[in-house]
C-alpha cells in the first residue's frame, strides 16, 4: 500500500509539472492551440488530481499510521551537504491537498468561458499550472528544501497574474509592489532553512518534534512567521493585497480567497512542533493575526469595490487563524480555512452577480447596511468619524510602506529608470 501511495503522490507532482511544460512549450515556439485544446487537457488533468487525492485519502485512512514519510535520493549533493526530496503524508497535508484539488477544478472549469477568446489564454493555464505544481508541492513536501521550492512557484504565478492585463500600466506596477513584498518576506524561509541546516540534524518535518534548544527553535520559528506575513496579507504586509485584484477573477479567486492565502496558517501549522510551547511566538501570532482582523475589517468597510471589499475580509479572517494558533486550535484553524476557502472563492467567483444583486434586491443592501461592527456603532460621533477617516485612508500604511520599503527598492533595482526610458 506505501508504494501505490507513493506513485500516486508522485503522479499528483508529475500532472501539473507536464502540462505546466507542454504548455510553456507551445507558447515558446508559438505554436497555434485551440482553446478546446488546453481546456480538454485541464479537464482532464483537474479531474485525474481530484480523484488521485480522494484516493491518497482513503489509503492514508486505512493505513492507521499518524504519518507517513517517504524519502528519495538527494536532489544536489555538495561537500558537506545534501538537499533531500521527501515527501510527508499526515491529516494536514492530505486535507490541503484534497481542499487545493478540488478548488483547482472549480475554478479551471470557470476560467475555460470566464476566459474564452481573451489574450492571454494560454498563459493564464500555464500560470494556472504553476500555482497547481506549487501547492501539491507545499502540501505534501517532506522537508524545507521541497516547501520552498513550491512556496516560489506560488510566488511567481501570483506575481504574473496580477498582470496578466499587461497593457495597463498600473497592473505592471501593482505586480512588481506585490514582488517587492514576497521576496522580503521570503527571506525569513530562507533564514529559517538555513538556521535548520545548521542547528538541526534533519530539516525534515516529521523530525520537528524531537526536542532542540529553545532558542534555536525560537529563531526559527520567528522567521517562519516573517516568511507567512507576505502570502497571507497580514500587518504590515496588508496593503498589496486590494492591488493584487488587477488580475482575472478567478485568478483572485483561488490566489487571494482560497490557496495561495492560506500558505501562511498552513505553514505556522506545519511548523508547531518548533514554537508550541513558546510563549513569545504565541505572543506574536496573537498580535499580527488579531492588529489585521482589525485593520482589515475597518478597512474594507471604506472600500467600494467588490473584489476589493473580499481581499479584505480574507486578510480579516487569516488573522482570525493566526489568533487561533495562537491558542493551538490546530483542528478549529484546519476547519476554519477549509470553509473560509470554499465560501471566499464562491464570493469572487460570483463577484459580478453579487453587484447585480446589490442594485435589483433591497433585501440585500438592507442586510450590507447592517454589517457594521457593534462595537464601532457604540462609538461616539466624533470618534466614529475620525475611525472612518483614517480608515478611508487605510491608516495611512500604504504610503508608509512605499516610502520604506517599495520606492528605495525600485531605485536599487532600477525601475524608476526603465520607467523613464520606456517613456
């Protein structure tokens, strides 16, 4: 039974990597492909990873194992190290797996008329199957080495996506605000890989819960929940999130509603066995998640657009999950995120409707009018109003971050001057 496993978690990792090259393929040599063509090669694939998760499912079931662990020969062998390909099976990873497969058809099966005739076609369905290699990859990955090579697939297909409509200048721009803010934060996986590395005599997942020095696991952890801050839109990381909606809708459907928005309390679950009985990471999950469930919930009431208005209220209920961490309900956050998933993509994916409904149905607008916090109608007037001001304004943190992080990043990299010169 372990080794129909493995194939079958081997061919889940072998689906979207072929159709990710057949397709990059044709769009290298341009060569001509219906779209009849790429959506059959989807629906087909889509439907095969569905049913090859619910199956690793059920053989995991009757295994009765906690766990399981399948090491393979090193991919790079250096001097005095060797970078492992493991692959890890337990109720986290086989529940993110079958939540990512089934989104994944949903929202491809949207995309074939949602898309039909557009540009982009093609590579929207390569972009697709990168964000599809990546989060198989993160969900099952056995070790750091395999995780982060899946977590930057996922980082490069939202960074593409977002523009995707290359010929408006502001989703290039958005894009590249959206880069800028990843790869800071992806230096923390790294620094924490690296400290794993060193300190750890297996950076695999299944030998996090052996016991090691509390601050070796502390310095790791810390940098874990720095990495998250990015691909989950929490503080100060929030404000790429509403710029992020440049893309297609349902590339904001399953980036920003469903999966790649949920890598963050997936990893920090990953990770508990490192921090779970560290007070100050606890500490600092509670803060990040419950400072943007605020943030975002007055934000977003001050915004008029829908796909706007939904980023926010994904960011708002991530942070929810951080704070649950922050107390180990591991299986609440695991609920949580499965069903935050399924409903956020169902709201981007009816999006248009909604609007339609907001405007013909006075049961609707009556029930947004009513959706202001309790606490924030028991304010006074002036405070009130000063709340909304500065909520209006997204308290001012975008600039912040322009001004700290996003414009001497440009300038170093040279962005500014490209934009001159194109110009």
């Amino acid at each position: 039974m372990n080794a129909i496993i493995s194939i079958l978690l081997l061919s889940q990792i072998g689906m979207p990597m072929g159709i990710a090259f057949l397709l990059a393929t044709i769009l290298l040599f341009d060569i001509n492909i219906k779209e009849h063509g790429v959506r059959r090669l989807f629906f087909v694939g889509t439907r095969l990873c569905v049913l090859m998760s619910v199956l690793i499912a059920v053989l995991f079931i009757l295994q009765k194992d906690s766990f399981l662990h399948y090491p393979f020969d090193p991919l790079i062998t250096l001097a005095t190290h060797e970078f492992e390909w493991s692959l890890f099976l337990d109720p986290l990873a086989i529940t993110y797996l079958l939540f990512a497969s089934i989104l994944i058809f949903v929202v491809c099966h949207f995309s074939y008329q949602y898309l039909h005739k557009e540009r982009g076609y093609v590579r929207f369905f390569l972009l697709i199957s990168m964000l599809w290699l990546g989060i198989i990859l993160i969900s099952i990955s056995g070790n750091f080495d395999v995780l982060i090579m899946g977590w930057e697939l996922v980082g490069i297909a939202s960074v593409f996506l977002i523009s995707f409509f290359d010929h408006t200048p502001r989703a290039t721009q958005n894009s590249a605000r959206a880069l800028i803010f990843y790869r800071i934060c992806d230096i923390g996986l790294f620094v924490a890989s690296a400290l794993i590395h060193v300190y750890f005599h297996s950076n695999d997942f299944v030998h996090f819960k052996e016991d090691h020095p509390g601050i070796q696991n502390r310095l790791v952890a810390f940098f874990v929940l720095f990495a998250t801050l990015a691909k989950s839109g929490q503080l100060p990381m929030t404000s790429w999130v509403p710029r992020a909606m440049e893309g297609p809708t349902t590339s904001s459907a399953i980036f920003y509603g469903a999966l790649s928005i949920h890598l963050g309390p997936f990893l920090m679950l990953r990770c508990a066995p490192l921090w779970h009985q560290d007070s100050f990471i606890h500490a600092c999950l509670f803060t990040v998640g419950i400072s943007t469930s605020i943030y975002a919930s007055l934000v977003g009431k001050t915004r008029y657009d829908a796909k706007t208005v939904l980023g926010y209220a994904s960011v708002a209920q991530i942070g929810l999950m951080y704070v649950a961490l922050s107390f180990e309900l591991y299986t609440l956050v695991m609920v949580h995120m499965v069903l935050h998933g399924f409903l956020r993509t169902w709201q981007f994916l009816r999006a248009s409707s909604f609007i339609h409904d907001f405007f013909s149905s006075a049961v609707v607008r009556e029930i947004e009018n009513k959706t202001n916090p309790l606490w924030v109608q028991w304010l006074p007037d002036t405070w009130s109003k000063a709340l909304y001001h500065h909520a209006l304004q997204g308290f001012h943190l975008d600039g912040l971050l322009s001004l700290l992080i996003v414009r001497p990043c440009l300038f170093v990299f040279g962005y500014s001057r490209w934009r001159k010169h194109q110009s």
